[in-house]
C-alpha cells in the first residue's frame, strides 16, 4: 500500500478549521462528509497521509451505525465492482448478507455496489477507515454508484464539524471548496475576523 501526502500551511492570524472532503461528481446527491479536518495553530503546518487503498463493507440496521454488518473489503483501485449478496447464516437458519468483489474493472474512478440480498443495505465507501461519502441505503436490486476521482476538496468550516459531520455548504462551509492533488499543498491566508482564502500550490 503506497501513500501520498496534502500538506497545510497556515500564514494567517488566526486557527482556522478545514475539513477535507471528497465529491462525486456524477451523483451530487451523494452527501458530502468531512473525512478528515484539520485544525492548524498560528503560522502552522499540517500533515494528512493519504493511503491508495480503499474499502467498502455494507450493514443492515435501520441506520448506517447500527445492525450487523459484513466483512470489509479493501482495495487499491478506483474502478471495483461489489455484490451484496444472500448465504446463510453459520447455524444454517436464517439468510444473511455477505459482500463479495466481482471486478477490479467496471467503469473507471466508479465503485458500484449491488445489492443482491432481500433487504436494503447501507452502504459505505472508506479511506483509511472513514467514510468518504453520507452512508447510503440500497434497496434490494438497486446500485449504489460513485465516481472517486483523484482529488480532495478542501474548505474552511465551522467550529462544529468534525470527521464525519455532513457537510451543509449554507451552514458548514465558510469558505469556497478549492480543490486538492496528492502532494500539494494548501496555504490559508486572512483571518476569521476577515475572512480565510484557501490558496493551492
């Protein structure tokens, strides 16, 4: 597993708040999350390691924090194609689901999951252990499809949001979303008193 960097350098007077996010660009409705914040002192700097691998893993509670769920699978692609599917259960009683990898190459940047079994799922696509987008509910039969472009975005946020907080752009997001690659690095500029600007080099 290989692993690339954003880097954070604070110039401004104050200790401003990012939350590092991703978008898909072909399913907006997909609700953006911060999947990581970073909070910078005065004049400093910051560090997000970023691991190529992936993973997906579905449950089946009636809210993505809650029920059984399946084994995650990892990955280190952005092109994978899962099914939910139905096997039964260890004493041989009852139909649960277990998640299974079909393809590596599907469409490329999209991850889709299918949902096979008789109930809907949440479904969850991750980095390094936490969600890159809203958990979403796939109802029997139905995908789940979400394009992974290299990239984050990146944006000042209010006090509030923390990893995993949906992000609402009139309530969380004080800044305009700038957009990151692996390996460079994001200055902030301003104040809060003024106003933060994100500059990307």
């Amino acid at each position: 597993m290989s692993v690339g960097t954003l880097m954070f350098r604070n110039e401004s007077a104050s200790v401003p708040r990012l939350a590092v996010f991703r978008k898909s660009y072909e399913r907006p409705e997909l609700g953006l999350v911060a999947w990581q914040v970073v909070v910078l002192a005065r004049l400093g700097t910051g560090v997000i390691n970023v691991p190529d691998e992936m993973s997906v893993f579905v449950n089946t509670g009636e809210d993505p924090a809650s029920g059984s769920r399946t084994k995650q699978i990892s990955f280190n692609t952005t092109s994978a194609h899962f099914r939910v599917k139905s096997v039964l259960s260890d004493d041989q009683r009852v139909s649960v689901p277990d998640l299974e990898l079909i393809t590596r190459q599907e469409v490329v940047d999209e991850i889709h999951i299918t949902n096979g079994w008789r109930r809907s799922v949440w479904g969850h696509i991750q980095q390094a252990g936490r969600d890159l987008f809203s958990p979403q509910l796939i109802i029997p039969g139905e995908t789940l499809l979400a394009d992974v472009r290299p990239g984050f975005f990146v944006a000042h946020v209010n006090d509030f949001v923390g990893v995993g907080t949906a992000l609402m752009s009139n309530q969380s997001l004080t800044t305009g979303a700038v957009e990151m690659e692996l390996g460079q690095t994001l200055i902030v500029k301003g104040s809060r008193m003024s106003g933060f600007s994100l500059e990307v080099q």
